[in-house]
C-alpha cells in the first residue's frame, strides 16, 4: 500500500503506557523523526525502528513524524503510527493484510 500524507494527524494520547503521535507532510524532504520519551535512552533505538516500519509499509517516503511517548509498547506504537497515518492520508486502514483466509498470518 502506498499513501500519501495530506494534513497533519494525530493518534494516541499522553497517558501512561501510551504515545502520541503526529504526522504531517514533508514533500521532497524524507522521514523526519522527532522523539520524546520516558524511556529513551534504553529502547529510542527500538522505538524509532518501529516507527521507520511502519511508514515504510505505507511506502511513505517523506513525512515528519513527532512522538511523545509515555512508555508504550511495540503493539501500541504500531497501532497509533498506523492509525496516524490513515488519518493523514484520509484514508481507510487496509485489514485484508491481517485476514488469515488470505493465506496471510492473523496478528
């Protein structure tokens, strides 16, 4: 699937266990990732290759994308740059990858 980012989104919430995430568009710029979080300096690394996944599976090439995380999880993170992203894009989220009759694996 390939989306392109039209307005700014945001997904998630500032509680705990949780992350905020905004998109907007960066034409003819690349990824930008700009992240705060309460756990940084022992999973920014990991958060931040969550994050370039999932854009990448959307085939964003060029979007600015602002995370201010307060501690949650690989699924959670996913989930709000996913939901982010379709938002942005003004477009539905694609459930057919995650439908196990089409011989792929349920999530």
């Amino acid at each position: 699937m390939i989306v392109e980012i039209r307005k700014t989104a945001v997904a998630g919430t500032l509680e705990s266990s949780d992350i905020m995430v905004t998109i907007r568009p960066n034409p003819g710029k690349g990824l930008q990732i700009e992240l705060e979080s309460v756990v940084l300096s022992m999973f920014g690394d990991e958060i931040r290759k969550t994050v370039e996944e999932v854009v990448s599976s959307f085939g964003i090439e060029d979007a600015v994308v602002e995370l201010q995380d307060k501690g949650a999880i690989d699924c959670v993170i996913r989930a709000r740059v996913s939901a982010a992203i379709c938002r942005a894009a003004e477009t539905k989220f694609d459930w057919s990858a995650f439908d196990p009759e089409n011989g792929r694996e349920e999530a």
